[in-house]
C-alpha cells in the first residue's frame, strides 16, 4: 500500500489505520461518532494527502483543460474553485475532481483511487495537443480543518489571512509552513480551509492545527467520519453515488455539466441528455435496526429496483440514511420502498439532500428519529 508523509504522525496518535484506496490510512483515533461530533460541534483535522494535485501551467492549459473536463474553465475566474467531472467517451464518470483557477493555471484535486487512470487520460491528451502536466502530489501534502471553528484555529495558527476567503474559492498564502494554496470547500457541510502544502511541512501544520484547538476540543479526524459526515452533508462520493457504469444524469450530478466545450464525453452526453434517465439517485431514511450498506437492495414489494450507493447510522439524526439507485419508473409511480439488510428488511421514505445542513435550523428529518 502507499502512504502519505503523515504515516508517522498518525501511528503517534494511536490511529487505526486500513486500506482505503490503495493507501494505508486512518480510519479513526478514538471512535467515529466523537470525532463526528468534534466536526459538527468544534473541529477536526484531516489528512487528504493521499487525493492527487495536478497543476496545469503551460501555455495550452486552457485547451488541454477545456478538453478534459465538465466546467467552462475560460470562464472560471482566478481565485474560484469549481466542481466538475470526468468523463469517458461513452459519458460515464471517470472521477469527480475540483477544479482551481490559480494565477498561473489551473490546478486539479483528483481522487486516490483513480489518479492512475485520470493521469493516464490526461497525460494522452496533454501529448495530443503538445501540452504539459505536472502531478505534483508527492511534492505537495494536503490537510483540512473542518467545523465551526475552524476560523478561529486557523486563525491561531498565523493564518488569519485565509478567512477573506468566499465559498470555493482559493488562495495562496505565504506562511511559517511555507507557500500554501488554500481552499474553503469542504466535504462535511461544515465551514472549513483545505492546505496544500510543502510535505515536508504537512506535520508541523498537523499539530499546529492541534494545539491551537486543544482547548476548543479539536481532534485528529479520520476516514470513518470524514464518511459519515460527508453522506450528512449529501456529498457524492467515488465508487459509492458514481462510477465507470453510471453517468451523470443517472447519478444526479447533471449539474457538474457546465461547459459548451468539446470535453470527452459530450458527445455522448448530448445523447443521454435527450431523454430522462432510466435511474435515479435518490435520498431515504430507512427504518428499523439494521445499517443499509452499500449494495443493499432496494424493494417495491419483493421485486428489487435498485441498490444502495451510500450508508450510515447518522450520528446527528439519530437515524439510518442512505442514498440509492433506483428505476425512474418506480419512483414515478409512487410505490412504497423497503431496503433489504443481511437480517432485516425495513421501510425506506424518500426524503431531499442534503440531509444535514448547518444554514438550517433543524436537519431534515430530526423530528423524527427512529
């Protein structure tokens, strides 16, 4: 398995580690429903070294960029950060990536798992036109704080500077950890800054994050709630809501599909664009004990119509969540839904995402725990 240049650290604070797209990382450090709440009540800090960064910054970046992507990047203001996909030919999702506007180019934060295959395909089409790429994530290590104080550790750490910042936007930033591009995105629909960082600085930043929470209750945060929160939040995951057999009507990110460029795959978009979509990626609250897990069947009687892509016992609603493929026919027909566990079947109710949102005054569903 690869590691990223926080191994070390993590193993110090007792993580247990596990395999997650083929790197070696930590799951959690003490258990994934406190370190949830750490997130939804204070904060947390996150390693994401192990997602790809791919800088753009030859002189047909712009074309090469326009050409691999969903997002009209001529449009695409320096300083933005967009989300966007990439697609095969066949207009199936390859990945989902953000896009950032730099002041030199363009940069993209890839999915582990895929950085092999996305490189690949960028690599192809950067020879096809005379372009050049640089992947710079051995170079560069990625950490995030993540909750409703995450301004005020970053900005206890000497980076005040960042909470100028807007909603997906990005910056760089000189610093005591070196130059950092830093983001406001997020993936666990709390506030939050991503740093990209010189790796050999990427420990200091850690526990600097660390010890300017301490009081506040901040803790190291792994991938067990970075899971959970995100599926909250209904954020999209890789290989969960999306994949090589799906494409973006059919995973309910149509919305990614916002450039008129010749990018791969829109040929074939156009022609799925043409007529409504055979499935759909809906949202349910599921009843009784049991944990709908991804491939769960999803029942309308005992005919099954579609399989759960994502989920969880949500720490903050107190209940099963999970979103799922399912036959558009099915869902148009309004006929009543049950998710089928390994020993238990229970009645799924079709609700919106996201299912928690921090602008709302309640989370949707929170009146009716199960």
């Amino acid at each position: 398995m690869a590691t990223t240049v926080l191994k070390p650290l993590h193993i110090e604070l007792k993580a247990r580690m596990v395999e997650f797209a083929g790197f070696e990382m930590p799951v959690m450090y003490t258990d994934i429903s406190s370190e949830h709440e750490a997130v939804r009540t204070t904060a947390g800090v996150f390693d994401l070294s192990h997602m790809g960064r791919v800088r753009f910054r030859c002189p047909k970046a712009l074309e090469l960029v326009q050409r691999l992507q969903t997002y009209d990047a001529e449009n695409l203001e320096q300083g933005r950060v967009r989300y966007a996909l990439l697609l095969t030919p066949e207009g199936t999702v390859l990945d989902d990536i953000l896009i950032y506007r730099e002041q030199q180019g363009f940069l993209f934060v890839i999915n582990a798992g895929n950085r092999v295959a996305d490189l690949a395909v960028i690599r192809r089409e950067a020879a096809a036109i005379g372009a050049e790429v640089t992947d710079d994530s051995e170079r560069l290590a990625m950490v995030a704080v993540q909750g409703p104080k995450a301004a005020e550790v970053v900005t206890r750490i000497g980076l005040a500077a960042v909470l100028a910042l807007k909603y997906y936007n990005c910056m760089d930033v000189e610093s005591p950890f070196g130059l950092l591009t830093v983001s406001r995105t997020g993936y666990t629909g709390e506030d939050g800054f991503e740093f990209i960082v010189p790796a050999e600085n990427a420990r200091a930043l850690f526990l600097a994050a660390l010890e300017a929470g301490k009081e506040l209750g901040v803790r190291p945060c792994g991938l067990g709630c970075r899971d959970t929160l995100r599926l909250e939040a209904g954020m999209p995951l890789y290989g969960h809501e999306m994949d090589l057999s799906v494409n973006p009507f059919e995973a309910g990110l149509d919305y990614a599909l916002r450039s008129k460029a010749d990018y791969i795959g829109s040929a074939a978009i156009q022609r799925l664009g043409t007529n409504p979509p055979l499935k759909k990626t809906v949202a349910l609250f599921v009843d009784g004990p049991s944990i709908p897990r991804q491939g769960s069947e999803v029942l309308a009687g005992e005919q099954v119509v579609g399989v759960v892509c994502s989920g969880t016992r949500s720490p903050t609603l107190g209940r099963n969540i999970a979103t799922a493929r399912i036959d558009a026919a099915t869902l148009a027909a309004g006929t009543p839904l049950k998710v089928r566990t390994r020993r238990h079947e229970g009645a799924a109710t079709l609700t919106q995402l996201p299912f928690y949102s921090r602008k709302r005054s309640k989370p949707v569903g929170s009146e009716r725990k199960a």
